[in-house]
C-alpha cells in the first residue's frame, strides 16, 4: 500500500492506533477487512488534503459526520475540501465519517469512537433524536449541527439555511405562480426526524391556502418515492404544484419520472439543493425553482466557530442562518456545483 504519509499521520487521519494502521501497511495479518478499508480510505482523504498536509502551524482535525443519501454526503466532502485550503490561521484536516444508512445506532456508534479520539471539533448532520442527542452530550470537543439542527446537543452554533424561512419561501413562490388557478400540491419528504425538513414543512403548511398531499420516502429508494407518488394520484388529487423537501435516493429526477409515467402535468416545482441533477431539470424546465443556499459558506462558518471555540479567533460564537437563493432556470449555473 504505497503512500508518502509518517504512520503517525495515517493514524490521525483514520482514527486507528500507529500499531494497527503498521500491521496494516506492512501486511502482518490479524486485522479486520474494515480496518483495512479504514486505512486506506484515510490514504485517500491525506490525498486529497495533501496541500493542508505540507502546511506548516498549528493542525486542527475535525470530525464530519453526515447521514444522507450518497450524493448529499459527496456534496458536503466536496465543499469542506474546497475551503480546506483557505482557512487559515490553523491548517484544518478533516475525517469524514459519511453514512446513508437510516440507522440511528450507527451515528451513535461514530459519535462514540470520536468521542475516544483526539477531535478538536465535530460537524454533525444528523436526525433530531434522544439516543442522538444524548451522544453528542458524550463529546468533549466543540460540535457544529449542519443543514439540520440539533438545540438540545451541546452545539457552539447551527450553520445552514433557515429551514422554517425556506418552507415559507417556497409555497410563497408556488402561490405566485399558480395564481388564481386551481390545484392541490403534492409535498415530497424523506425518511428519519430531521428537524430541517420538519420546520421546512411546518413553514410551508404555515403559509399555502391549498389541499397538501404527502409521499414519504421512508426506505431512501426511487422506486419507494415513485410508489408514494403513485398512490396519492390514484386517489384523484388534482396535484398541480410539487414541494420536494430535501434531495433522496431518487431525487427530484423520481419524482419526474412518476408523474411522468402516470402521464400527469403539473405547473410549479420547488424543490432543495442545486446539486447536479437539480440544475439539469432546471435547464429542462421540468424544475420550476430551487431554494439553495451555499455549502462551502456554511462549512467554511463552522470551521471559523470551532477556531473561535478553542480561542484561535476572536470574538463569540454566534449562529446566522444561511441566505436562501432562489434559482431558476434563468439563473442556474452553467456548470455543477
């Protein structure tokens, strides 16, 4: 397993002993096939960091902790590393620790092992649930909730988007659009207690005067959202608006394509997150709008709070939500995000 890294480094990196990241490097047997993968994943994350490797100064490791379906978690790792390089005055290393298993137990379990871990700070997207909760009270380093917040956890800040604002935003927008004509709106959501997506639709029933139909993705699946969808369109629901949560499994592209194969038009879809697959629907008018707000930005706060947290930069710890760009077709990106 060829590599340029001091075991020392992998060993921080991957969260194992400098013992078992060397029995592992020098192929002496006895070791779990995880704790392989383990070892080599942190290879590839010290790649991808190398140039925080080299710098010099004061070294922060940050713990990232995300449950979301692959393509968010790709989303995230992807931004962090983007503002990696440019925070400065520590040199920041992060372990990434991406599930998309629905599992609570298993965000639990990561939470302990980092807690065991020399972690100058934890960023943590997560559901909203006591055993969850009650983890994060187990840590010892600064913790950051991300997109979705956690305010009975010990968290020095929330940095994402205004969740309650962004539901209000979005049936602003369908009922400006559908004006005086009639229709019912269909309200796509994912799986779990994520309280983002909870006060996304508690903004959005606060503020649309229509009949609401919901289709759950309960098993983070296309066909489980195609299913959901079928069922409210056999009932005869004049669904003529779609309100898309958050970005599943399938992702808006599932929600097209069932209402699509039941041959059935609708005039306005909102929908989260300019990913992708968000601005190609964009460019192909099958998304009305998408409510965004700017990762990078939102890592890039935490990064700063956890400084603040350890006295590195001055000033308190305070939480300003994230401001919600409306993106249409006219204004979307002419490359991904």
């Amino acid at each position: 397993m060829k590599h340029p890294y001091r075991i020392r480094e992998i060993a921080a990196q991957s969260g194992l002993s400098e013992a078992t990241v060397d029995r592992v490097l020098n192929d002496r047997g006895g070791v779990r096939d995880s704790t392989i993968r383990e070892v080599r994943l942190a290879i590839a994350d010290l790649d991808r960091q190398r140039t925080q490797v080299r710098l010099s100064g004061r070294t922060f490791m940050i713990d990232v902790i995300v449950q979301a379906p692959p393509r968010f978690c790709a989303a995230i790792r992807a931004a962090l590393e983007a503002e990696l390089p440019g925070l400065r005055p520590v040199v920041f290393r992060a372990r990434f620790h991406l599930l998309d298993s629905p599992s609570t137990k298993d965000v639990v379990a990561v939470l302990d092992r980092v807690g065991r871990t020399r972690s100058h700070g934890v960023i943590l997207k997560a559901p909203d649930v006591p055993e969850i909760v009650a983890a994060t009270r187990r840590l010892t380093a600064p913790l950051v909730t991300c997109v979705t917040d956690l305010p009975g956890s010990p968290r020095i800040t929330y940095v994402g988007i205004d969740n309650r604002a962004a539901g209000a935003t979005a049936a602003y927008l369908i009922e400006q659009w559908l004006g005086e004509r009639p229709g019912d709106v269909l309200v796509v959501r994912g799986h779990g207690s994520f309280r983002g997506e909870d006060e996304r639709e508690a903004g959005f029933r606060a503020e649309i005067d229509r009949p609401l139909h919901e289709a759950v993705d309960a098993e983070d699946r296309a066909d489980a959202v195609a299913a959901g969808i079928r069922d409210v369109l056999a009932g005869g629901a004049p669904v003529r608006a779609i309100y898309s949560l958050y970005a599943g499994a399938g992702g808006n592209a599932a929600v097209v394509a069932a209402l699509a194969d039941r041959r059935h038009p609708y005039d306005v879809f909102v929908a989260h997150d300019l990913d992708g697959e968000n601005t190609a629907l964009l460019r192909e008018r099958k998304l009305s709008a998408v409510l965004h707000h700017d990762l990078r930005s939102d890592l890039r706060r935490a990064c700063h709070a956890i400084m603040q947290a350890h006295g590195v930069l001055p000033g308190p710890v305070r939480s300003n939500p994230s401001a919600v760009q409306v993106i249409t077709p006219h204004n979307a990106p002419p490359v991904e995000f």
